[in-house]
C-alpha cells in the first residue's frame, strides 16, 4: 500500500513539475540567461521535494510542491494575449469583415508576393463578395513531413453564373494559425505555453497555397467540399465574426484545443447536427477521412483516389506565375470535373 502511495505521489510532483519547467522555459520574458536560472531553481525546488519523498516524508513535500505550482499560477494567469506586438508581417494584420445584406466586405485580404519563406512584396486588399453568390467550398491540406501533422485551410469559391464552375469563380482562402511576432518561429510545443495569439488570415489563393506549395516546398492536397449552400453560408459568416472577435479581443493560440482545425469544428458543430469529436481533428493530416465518414466530400470517390488526384503540388509549382492559379490547380480535382479520373 505504501508503495502505491508513494508512486501516486511522485507522478503529483513530478507532472506538474515538468509541466511548471516548461512553462517557464517558453514563457518567462527576459534574457536566456535568466530563464535557465528561474528553472533551475524550479528543478532544485523540485528535487528536494523528491528527495524528501524519498527518505519517507510525505505531507511536507506535497505541501511544498502545491505552494510552488501556486506561485508559478499565479503568474500564468497573469499572462494575457496582446494586440499590439511586434508582429511578423504575414501576419501584422487579422482578417475582419462586415455583413450588409447580401454583401461581404473583407478588410485585410493579404496578397502577397512571396520571394522566399521570409520575404515577400507585401499587399493587403478590402475585397465585396455577394454571398448569394457564394458557390463552393474547399478544403486544403498541406504536410510537411511530420506523420499526422499538417495546416488545414478553407477556400470559399464565388461565382457570379449559376454552373459556371472555375470559369469566372472567385476564391478567398481562410487560416486559422499563430500569430507570431517577428523572432519567432512557429513550434508546436510553444503552442501548449501561451507562445503564441490566434489569428485568423484571409488571403489570396497565390499568396496562402503557394506559400506553401511552391515556397516552402510542403505537399498539398485539395478536397471539395460537398456542404449545401446554407451551410456554407454560415460556416463563412461564423469565421467573419471569429475574425472580428479576435480583432477586438485577442486569445491565446492552443495546439490542441485552440488550432486550424478545432476552431472550425466548433462553428461546424453547431451548423450540423451530430458532428463527433475524433482524434482526427488533432491529427490533421487524417482529417480528409473524418469529413470523408461524415459525408462531407466527393461521393462515389475512394479516399485514396480524392488524394491522389487532389495532390496539386506539382501543379501549383508549374503555374507559379500564372495569374489564373486557382484555375489550374483544379484540373483534376474530384468534384472540379466531370472526369475526375483522368
């Protein structure tokens, strides 16, 4: 029995103390210098309380250890989102919009010109779109290497002739991502520690699935999206007010609970009834086959071929400097063809 007590107690005080390590390395400001000192004499402190632990104490190490985490609390929770950093310049500026009737107006469209993964000829744009005009959806899916992992983003398709298809539709993609300001680089583990704020991007096809496709060198895949034109609607105003609610209101970007996938669940959550939580939506790269299960793309395609013939990196890198990008990155796609097997 006092075995198990005692093994129940150093998983109490060694989590959290991991946990508060962490925590401290990403988060606490300042010199590096002054960070490896702060930890180490969270460690130390940590140490004794195991080393207590160890010669057969017991409340006064679990007495301790709660006092330590209370005081790294209190200043966790004093750790706030801001909306006026040092921005990186892709991200300098949220996405906002407005809704007048049937009229979209979207304020900070980024249309950039990207050079290389850090330079680029940097243009915003307000752009109107008629959302009785709103015609498709589209969902990308860009990997870079990590198993699971990969950025998930909308592309919402405007056609002013009914049936017009890719002829005269235009295209808006959506991201939510970090925002990071300029020394920064993007970590999946410093999303877990307050590392970064939420943003959500609108941006032109040539300057969001480029970036990718083309500068950065990841494997992207597109998926039509088989929503009705109520659904889509909604899912598009839902990110508009998402856009203005971080505007005004920052929030703190989280890799699990706060990313491009969750936020976008739960406005769809509560579009379509019946939408399951899934370790899909956390591993992103599987997320095709989660809309895939709940109907949401191309029937009568095998997943495997809806990947295949939606991988349109190759395709993106030949129509680099093509004006009419989003055109041809669709040649093939499934349910952007009557021929999607071609």
């Amino acid at each position: 029995m006092d075995d198990v007590l005692l093994v129940t107690l150093l998983i109490g005080i060694v989590v959290p103390a991991s946990w508060g390590a962490m925590a401290l390395a990403w988060r606490c400001k300042g010199q590096a210098m002054r960070r490896r000192l702060l930890v180490g004499t969270w460690l130390l402190a940590t140490a004794l309380w195991l080393g207590m632990l160890w010669v057969g104490a017991r409340l006064a190490p679990v007495a301790g250890m709660a006092l330590q985490m209370s005081i790294l609390l209190i200043w966790w929770r004093q750790l706030q989102p801001a909306a006026d950093l040092d921005w990186a310049p892709d991200v300098a500026h949220l996405a906002t919009g407005r809704v007048d009737g049937d009229r979209l107006t979207l304020d900070h469209v980024r249309c950039f010109g990207w050079r290389t993964r850090d330079e680029a000829d940097v243009a915003w744009e307000t752009r109107h779109y008629s959302l009785s005009q709103l015609s498709s959806l589209d969902m990308f899916v860009s990997g870079w290497g990590r198993p699971g992992i990969a950025h998930v983003l909308l592309s919402f398709g405007f056609s002013p002739r009914a049936g017009a298809e890719l002829d005269d539709t235009e295209f808006v993609a959506i991201s939510v991502e970090v925002r990071r300001e300029k020394h920064e680089r993007f970590s999946e583990l410093g999303g877990f520690f307050k590392q970064y704020e939420l943003a959500v991007i609108a941006a032109d096809e040539r300057d969001a699935v480029r970036l990718r496709s083309n500068v950065r060198g990841e494997k992207v895949t597109l998926y039509r999206v088989m929503l009705s034109a109520k659904d889509r609607r909604e899912l598009l105003v839902a990110l508009v007010d998402e856009a203005n609610d971080l505007d005004s209101t920052p929030r703190f970007y989280h890799t699990i609970t706060a990313n491009c996938s969750t936020i976008v669940f739960s406005m769809m959550r509560r579009i379509i009834e019946g939408l399951s939580v899934d370790h899909r939506l956390l591993l992103t790269a599987h997320l095709p086959e989660y809309v895939r299960d709940h109907g949401g793309l191309v029937p009568g395609v095998t997943l495997a071929e809806l990947k295949r013939h939606g991988d349109i990196t190759s395709r993106a890198q030949a129509a680099h400097s093509i004006d009419d990008f989003s055109r041809c990155i669709r040649r093939g796609v499934p349910g952007w063809t009557s021929r999607p097997h071609v």
